[in-house]
C-alpha cells in the first residue's frame, strides 16, 4: 500500500521581499517512512533541468521537523530532500503552482519550474505563486520489498552520473519486483549499461575478447552477491534474475511492440509494465544487434558452463510489414561467452537468504538477511595453518561477505617451520621459511666456505663436511650450523727473480717455508756500443725462504773495443766472403760495410765466376785469399775478376806439339777439347796436359775415375786394376770417364799451362798404363 504526504508551499511574492514560507505535511511527526526535510537554497540563478547542481550554497539549512521559515530572494532555485528511513524512498512527486496574483502574474507563471530527482526536489518561482508539493513515499518503513508493497523505487549513482530505478509486481508469484529498465538507463525507453559476466564493473570502453576473462566467478552455479552487478549498483535487495525467474515472467506477462521501428518491448503483467530496451551486445569496441532488427539480450545470474552464461533473447521478425516478438527464453540454447557484455535488468528480492561461511576450513556459520545485504567482517583462521585463500579464489582476510544463498570455505595449508643455516661464525647462510613439518629441509644457498688460516710457516685450510645436526626430518624451527674439516700444509711464499731494472719478472715460484728457491738460468745483458755486461749474482744474496721474496740481478759493465770497418766495393764475375771468428758473410755483388772490434783477425776470400780467375784487389796485392790481422783502422777492398783466355785444344795431341801451340798462351785458359764426345754409361778414357779441378757445373763432375792400386796373380796369370772416383784431374795422367749423360763438348775452366810431365807408370814396373 501506499501513503500519501503533500507539501504545502505557499509563496507570496511582491515587488519587495518574500514572504515567509511554511511546510507543514499531511500527518502527524514521526511518519514512519520520513524522518525529516531539509531545505536549502542557491545564490545562482541556475536551471532546474539538470539533476547535477555546481554551485555555490550561501544559506543555511534553516529547516526544522516539517516547517521552514527564510527570507528567500527571487528567481533563484531552492530544493526541499526528503529524508527517508531504512527501506523506504520517494516513488514520485508532484507540483502545481496557484496564482494568487494580478492577471499579469498569472500570465508569467509558465515560468515557474522544478526538477524531481529521487527524494530531492529542486524549484524556481518567478512570480507571486502558491506551490503544492506532494511526494509518494513507500508505505512500510524499514521494508520497502515485495512483502510491503507492489512496488519500489531506488536512487542509485554510477561514475558519478545519477540514475533511479522503479520495480513492480508483476504478479510471478516468486516474491520478487522486476526493475522497469536495464541497469545504467536514463528512463524506461534507452539503453542501459554493458557488463560482462561476473564484473560489477560497467564495460565502459572496450569488452574483453579473451575466453580467460579474469573477473568470472566460478566457486558456484549461480553468481553470488558480490559479483552481482545489480548488488553493486542498487544495493541490498537488488540482484540479476534466473533464467528461470524470466521463463516464468515471459509466461505470465503480455509481451508487445507498438511500432515496428521503435527499440522498445513492453510486458505487461499484474496491471504494471516494464520496459526491455534492444540494446543487442558489446564485443571488443563495437555494439552488435543494437536495434529493433537484431535481438534483446540480458543476462542472467545462472550459469551454463564454465565459460557461457545464460541469458534471456528478445528475438524479432517481422510479418506483414508489422512486427511482433518471436522466441523469448532465457535457456536451452540462449547462453553465450563470459567475455561478451550486455544489459542487466534487476529484480528486487525481499526473500530471505543464507550465507554459509566456513571460517575454519570446516565449520559452518550461516548469516540470514536480504540480498547483497553485507555481514560483519568474518576473519579465516585455524590452528597450526595458514590462511591461503577462499574457495572462490578471494584471498581477503578477513573478508565481508554478501548475503546470498552460496557457502564459502576458507582454504588452508599447514603452518611452515623455519630452517636456519649458519656458518661456522654463527653468520646466517640462507633460511627456508616454507618447510612443512615432518619434512626435511632443504639448502638453496651456495656451499659454505670458512678461510684459511696461516702462520709464519703453515697454513690451515677448511673443507666443508655437512651440518650439525645432520639434516633429516623437522617439526619445529631448526637451526643449523657448517661443519668443516682442516689440514695443515707448509705456508708457501712468492720468490720473484728480475732483472736489474727490478721490474721484469725473470722467473716466479711458490716455495715452501725454509725451502731454497731454485735461482733461474743465468740472465743475460744486452750490450751497448761502449759497454758489455757480465752477471755477477743476485741481489739479496739468494737464501732459504722465510717470506715473499724479490731477487734482482747483478751485472758488471765492462768497456768494450772500438770497431772498424770493413768495406768491400762492388765487384762481378766473382764471389766475396769475410770470415771472423768462425763466423763467415757473404758480400753481396753491390759490395758492403762490416764492423768489427780492434784486433780482429779477418780472412778475405775472392772466388772467381766459372770462366773468370781472380785478377787482384785494388791495393795491388793478388791473393785471391787473404788475411787482415788484427784490424785497427777501417779498411777498404774491392776485387777484380778477368776473364779466362780461350783456347782449343784437338782430342789426339803430342805433348811437344801441345807445348808448341800454348807457348802463346798466359795466365789462366779456358780449354775445349775439339771432337771430343762422350756416350752415357760407356767407358772411355781422358788425359789431358794440365792440371784442374772440376765442379759441380761441370759436364765431366761425378764421371772421372783414376787407377788406385794394379794387383798381379802369383802366377803371374790375371791383373786387378781398381779405380775410384775423383774431380781433380792432373797433367798427363790416364782417367777413365764413365759420364752418366751424353756430351758432345767438354770444357775445362781456370787452366794454367804446366811443364809436360814424365809418363806414370805402374809400382811394380811390370805393367805400364800410360798416357800417349
């Protein structure tokens, strides 16, 4: 049932000041849905078509029990709130003005306005006008359900944006009233607010696309209280209805359109009607099905799986050019995704609910009241465990709940032991604060290590070997300490030999305590021009060790001899070596300068080309081979080198006629033997009047044989004659040539003509082998 109170606000105005203003209200003080007005007044002059005032409050609240009493000024605006009890809220108002004026006031008076926004009331008075204000209040204070009227009414405040909410009887026999629009919607006729499933949170931007999105509620089949978007919205009493709960409206109430093009459907039931705006659903960033053309989707708190809700499809066709409702269900094949959002249309719930709450893990605790009405904070604990979380996955402790019909359980584990790891210096190593007892502990940190000790001669060094007590099964905090065990060894020190700059290292050892160092081969001194350097010994004197240690070298510097030099100019045909000290150079053909101390003895050797012969250096003097003693100034010396004179000697010659021909010929020769071949492998023979040494260029090299020794049987019967290889061919003597190739021309180089020698002959004077 409903009372009815009015408000009788009486203005006169003249062209001078207000009067005062009474409000008195139809019934007695302590109405039991009203427990007083308040009343203010602006110093603005602002609209009233807004329910959202910033502006600046000048006055005062001069308003007591029932009445009020200023000196208001004209043209600005004024609001008068009723203050309700628990429960109860202004369902409507109303306000006429009544001129009491002069015809002209009464033609101003359309510009007399007011605004009504829940249980405030905001008004302006332009002209002199008597105003009525009647507010409809719900009959039963502290109620306000189903069980006390056939309606209600809910102001309600999202992001700051100012809504109400009206709910009927529809007649469903459920002892629930159905909210006349969605959630988050302006009036009866737009559209509300998208929410995906299981966020009390409106999807403002853009909806999740995500099948693992975050905010489902999972522990139960239905949503709870505090993941009800209506709970969170509109408050105790308020909640998202079943799929059953909409099955049972759709087959009670007529359901309509009165124009095809318009987004609205209306059902009516039990004399009231509601309103449910096709507002299609969010996906990502865009609205799918938003008009007449698609569907109407609403959630319901029941769920079909794990991951798909149910939800109550206002399908539309069309027949005929006129429209009409189709399929209305909110089950059998009406589910869909938790990540989509769509509108939520409320139920207010006078019923009765119970909370199960298991604190403990164990024990229930029940809490009776309205929905989403909120218990005292409920605090999860048990002894020897720890709190780990609720079974919705919540980890709040303690936690408030919301009344519902749902259970919830506290989810422990069994209290952890603590182990502590010390070093042997009772410095902590690592501790493990997650040890369940009866389990043994164990070590994440690295291995212990315990420095080494050491005196003048010894050094004890530490080996880790476990912990004491030895690691096993705990109950109860544990500490542990690093066991090591020791050995002693002698101390070793570093002994360092340098050279005698002192800083480079010559040799570096580890050596034992009171051992003797091992002193490194004797080091060596690079020389200057005026001074040698030889090694006397170290520096300390090199004794057994008792510490780090550095030994420096030692040397005596002695003066050196000064040097000459040895110039050889440029020469050709020849070679050039100088021999020093058993060390010989060759000069290059450009010739050369070479130093050596005072007092050295050098030999100077010039070697003709093959066909030249060593002419004389250029001091005149004609060894080829010659030796500066003791050099004691710088010395130059070039050779020359002259060709040798040609000459052609026949194959068959006489000695006197050989004499004869040459007698011209000087100095060295080079001899061909005219028609002269030989075959390779064939033997033959060769004397020649001159004496030569052949070489490695030479055709007849590796070829010439000489007799060595002629043996004759005893009888008298054989001769063995042996030979052996030579290169050195003399004058008149028998050769025999085996020549491993053909030669067609032989040469001899740098011959000198000797007097003819007597013929050889055998030792024994009875075999003769002569050359002829």
């Amino acid at each position: 049932m409903k009372k009815l109170f009015s408000l009788i606000l009486v203005a006169l105005i003249s062209s001078q000041m207000w009067g005062a203003i009474n409000v008195t209200i139809n019934g007695t003080p302590g109405y039991s849905g009203v427990s007083s007005f308040t009343g203010l007044y602006y110093s603005t002059n602002n609209s009233v078509t807004s329910s959202t005032y910033s502006v600046t409050y000048t006055g005062s609240s001069v308003l007591s029990k029932y009445s009020y009493s200023s000196n208001p000024t004209a043209n600005k605006v004024y609001k008068i709130t009723v203050n309700c009890t628990s429960g109860n809220a202004v369902t409507a108002w109303t306000c006429s003005y009544t001129s009491v004026a002069s015809a002209a006031a009464v033609a101003s008076a359309t510009k007399n306005s007011y605004y009504a926004d829940g249980n405030t009331i905001y008004f302006k008075l332009t002209t002199s006008a008597s105003v009525s204000l009647t507010a409809t209040v719900n009959a039963s204070a502290g109620g306000g359900g189903a069980g006390g009227g056939s309606s209600q009414t809910k102001n309600y405040t999202i992001s700051g944006t100012n809504y109400t909410m009206n709910a009927y009887d529809m007649g469903t026999n459920d002892n629930i009233l159905w909210g006349d629009r969605a959630i988050g919607a302006s009036s009866t006729t737009t559209v509300g607010l998208y929410y995906q499933y299981g966020n009390v949170t409106a999807c403002t931007g853009t909806a999740s696309t995500s099948y693992s999105y975050s905010g489902i509620y999972t522990a139960t089949n239905n949503l709870p209280a505090d993941k009800d978007p209506a709970t969170a919205a509109l408050g105790e009493g308020w909640r998202t209805p079943t799929s059953t709960e909409y099955t049972t409206l759709i087959s009670k109430a007529t359901i309509s359109r009165t124009s095809s093009t318009v987004q609205l459907v209306t059902a009516v039931a039990n004399s009231k009607t509601i309103n449910f705006y096709f507002g299609g659903y969010k996906y990502g960033s865009s609205v799918t099905g938003a008009s007449f053309s698609g569907n109407g989707y609403y959630w319901t708190s029941s769920k079909y799986s794990s991951s798909e809700a149910y939800r109550l499809n206002l399908s539309h066709s069309t027949s005929s050019g006129s429209g009409y409702i189709g399929t209305k269900s909110a089950s059998g094949s009406n589910h869909t995704y938790f990540y989509y959002a769509q509108q939520v249309k409320p139920v207010y719930d006078a019923a009765n609910y119970t909370l199960t709450v298991k604190a403990d893990g164990t024990t229930s605790t029940t809490y009776n009241g309205k929905w989403g009405a909120s218990t005292t904070s409920i605090t999860a604990s048990k002894s020897g465990y720890t709190f780990v979380r609720w079974d919705d996955g919540n980890t709040s402790n303690p936690r408030v709940f919301k009344i519902c019909n749902a259970t919830y359980t506290a989810v422990f584990e069994a209290q952890k032991v603590t182990a502590t790891f010390k070093n042997y210096d009772n410095t902590t190593l690592y501790t493990n604060n997650n040890v369940t007892p009866g389990t043994t502990p164990t070590y994440g940190g690295s291995t212990p290590t315990r420095p080494s000790t050491q005196t003048e001669s010894t050094v004890t060094t530490y080996t880790f070997t476990g912990w004491s007590p030895a690691l096993g099964n705990i109950s109860t905090n544990t500490t542990y300490t690093a066991q090591f065990s020791s050995s002693t060894t002698p101390r070793q020190y570093t002994i360092r030999f340098l050279m005698d700059d002192g800083t480079t290292v010559l040799s570096t050892a580890q050596v034992a305590y009171n051992a003797n160092p091992i002193e490194p081969s004797e080091p060596t001194k690079i020389g200057t021009e005026e001074y040698s350097y030889n090694f006397t010994g170290w520096t300390p004197a090199v004794t057994a060790v008792t510490g780090d240690q550095d030994y420096v070298a030692v040397f005596e510097q002695v003066a050196k001899a000064p040097k000459y030099n040895v110039t050889i100019g440029a020469f050709a045909n020849g070679s050039v070596t100088l021999t020093a000290g058993g060390e010989t150079e060759v000069v290059p053909a450009a010739g050369g300068t070479y130093q050596y101390e005072e007092g050295t003895t050098i030999i100077v050797k010039a070697v003709p080309a093959k066909g030249y012969h060593f002419n004389q250096w250029n001091d005149a003097n004609t060894a080829a081979s010659r030796q500066v003693s003791e050099i004691a100034a710088n010395t130059s010396l070039t050779p020359t080198f002259a060709a040798n004179t040609p000459f052609v000697m026949d194959d068959t010659w006489e000695q006197a006629a050989f004499t004869s021909n040459c007698a011209a010929a000087t100095g060295v020769l080079t001899v061909t033997l005219k028609d002269r071949t030989y075959s390779a492998g064939q033997w033959a023979t060769l004397s020649v009047p001159f004496n030569c040494t052949l070489d490695q260029d030479d055709a007849l090299y590796n070829a010439v044989y000489r007799l060595n020794t002629l043996t004759l049987s005893q009888d008298g019967g054989s001769v063995s004659f042996e030979f052996i290889r030579t290169n050195v061919v003399d004058a008149n003597e028998p050769y025999l040539i085996v020549p491993r190739h053909d030669i067609s021309t032989v040469i001899f180089y740098g011959v000198t003509m000797n007097t003819p020698a007597e013929v050889s002959r055998t030792t024994d004077d009875r075999v003769t082998f002569v050359s002829s």
